[in-house]
C-alpha cells in the first residue's frame, strides 16, 4: 500500500541509496559524486514546515521523495520554490511519482507559493510529461550548461503559475 508523509531522518539511508543511484545511473542531478549521509543530513535539515519534503513509502520501503526548496535566495524570489523529485528504479511507473507531486502542489498552494519552478535535464522526457501532466509549462532552456557521461547536457525550466 502507498503512504505519502513527511520525510523522517530515518527515511535518510534510503533516500541517500535513490539519490546515489541516480547520480550514478541518470542526468537528473548534475552531481558527479555520490553523497554521505552526512551531506544529505545537511540537506533534510533545509526542509521543514517552509520547505516540505515528503516521502513516498510502499509497504514499509521509501519508493521515492519530493521536496520544495527555496528557487534563489533573494527576498523578491520568496513566494517562487523549486520542486525535486526522485523515484527508486524499481518504483518507476506504477504512478508514485504522480502522487508525490499532487501533495506538493497541494502544500505548496498551503503555504501560499505563487510559483513553482521545475529544472529539468533537456531529454528527460518522462520527467517533462510528468510535470506537464500538472500544467507546468516550458519557460526557457539554457543550452550545454552540464557535463556528464561524456556528454554535454541542456537544462530546461517549466514553470507552475499557482
């Protein structure tokens, strides 16, 4: 059975393991090297009532997380959040990652966010269809800006006017 709740610090070890493999195995992140837990405990601590990260848990197991974090760090950028989204491989298309993104939409129109902003690897296809399922639109794309896997890549923004 899936449960969308708040992330806990005992979710931390899974949700290191997702985001290791993704940095190993996909260009979603731009990271090079995988994290520590101390690194991602640096990172959980950012989140809280202002910055939500929720977790996505199957029958026990933390299938995937979302989170909203602050888009800049400039006052005039503060009703604008970035969401982050990752899924284990083997939660890949059962609709986990549809969930974790109905919640944050719906705390992010709680706390009274007027944008949300998604920074999404040019090629992700499925990433951009899921965003686009929920009405974020393409707003620019900066041209070879990362390097991985041998590869120069794009990065697209989409945006979610709330």
């Amino acid at each position: 059975m899936l449960r969308i709740r708040e992330a806990e610090v005992e979710d931390l070890p899974e949700m290191l393991a997702i985001y290791n493999y993704a940095i190993k195995n996909w260009t979603a992140t731009f990271d090079l090297e995988e994290q520590t837990l101390d690194q991602r405990r640096i990172w959980f601590n950012l989140h809280g009532d202002e910055y939500p990260l929720i977790v996505a848990e199957v029958d026990g197991t933390v299938a995937g997380y979302c989170s909203l974090s602050p888009f800049k760090d400039k006052k005039a950028y503060e009703k604008t959040v970035e969401i982050s989204i990752y899924l284990s491989e083997a939660y890949h298309g059962f609709g986990i990652g549809k969930k974790l993104i109905e919640e944050i939409i719906s705390r992010a129109e709680q706390l009274n966010y007027h944008t949300i902003i998604a920074v999404i690897t040019g090629g992700n296809k499925a990433s951009i269809k899921l965003h686009e399922k929920f009405g974020f639109e393409f707003a620019g794309c900066l041209k070879e800006v990362g390097y991985k896997f041998g590869e120069w890549l794009d990065v697209c923004y989409y945006q979610l006017r709330l």
